[in-house]
C-alpha cells in the first residue's frame, strides 16, 4: 500500500498503523455476515423439520387409510362369510387381499401377522354352513370380546 493518507494502513519504520474507521467497518462487515449465516443456517433447520414433519404426518394418513379400508372390507366378507356358504375369489375379496400386499410394503409384521388371520378366519368361517342373521345377531359374536375378528388387527395398528 502507498504512504497516502487515504490508505487503511500507513508504514512508518517498522511500525503499521491501522485506520480505526475501516476496522469498524470490517468488524460491521463480518459481523453481518456471521449474523446471516446464523440466519440461514436456522431458516433452513426450520424448513428441513417442517419437511419431516409433513412427511410423517402424510405417512401416517396414507396408513389410516389403508388400515381403514382394510377394516371396512375385511367387516363386509366377514359379515357375507356367515350368511353366505362356499369361498369366491370375486373383487372384495381380490381387493381385501390387495389392501393386504399393500400393508407389507410399510407395516410392521404384526399387523402384517394381524391381517392375514383375518384373512385366513373369513375364509375357514366361509366354509362352514351358513347362519341365519336372527341367529347370527343372538350368537356369541354379540356377547362375547374375543369373537371380535378385527379387535386384534384395531389394536395392532393403533400400538
């Protein structure tokens, strides 16, 4: 640098002399800066939590749903297996059995395990002589827990 006044640093012998307006600016300058890196280093943790946030929720949704339709299938076979005799692979149950293969791409075994004795129940019962809908209502299905072929399935997918 030259030996004008204007300079930030003059020499003088050995000794270097700093202008105290420019290391003002400069402690400004850097201090700006590490306040905007702070900034957008929080701004983007927000948006990234927000992502996740939004991702688990949609995840959760799209579960609901499926466990849902999965319910209210499985309910209506369940209903048809006792009035009705003999096992037809018609689109309820092709779509009971499509909810099912859907569930093994993101649920856990046990409500994997879960659904498919649901599956395997509403089978053996269709196979078994009909029942009339008076006596099906008066039956052990209505007094008894344990005879609720979806409480176990409810609860796996509510844990």
């Amino acid at each position: 640098m030259g030996p004008d006044a204007g300079s930030a640093c003059q020499l003088k012998g050995t000794e270097m002399h700093i202008n105290p307006a420019i290391v003002g600016a400069l402690s400004a300058l850097v201090g700006a800066i590490i306040g905007a890196a702070a900034s957008l280093a929080a701004a983007i943790y927000t948006q990234r939590y927000q992502n996740r946030l939004q991702r688990v929720v949609r995840e959760m949704s799209k579960r609901e749903t499926v466990y849902a339709d999965f319910i209210m299938s499985a309910s209506s076979l369940l209903l048809k297996a006792y009035v009705t005799e003999g096992f037809k692979l018609n689109g309820e149950e092709q779509r009971l059995i499509g909810l099912l293969n859907r569930m093994r791409l993101f649920a856990p075994p046990t409500i994997i395990d879960t659904a498919d004795a649901v599956i395997r129940r509403i089978i053996e019962i269709s196979l078994q002589p009909s029942l009339d809908l008076r006596k099906l209502t008066m039956a052990d299905l209505s007094k008894n827990r344990d005879s609720d072929l979806l409480l176990p399935f409810s609860q796996a997918c509510r844990v």
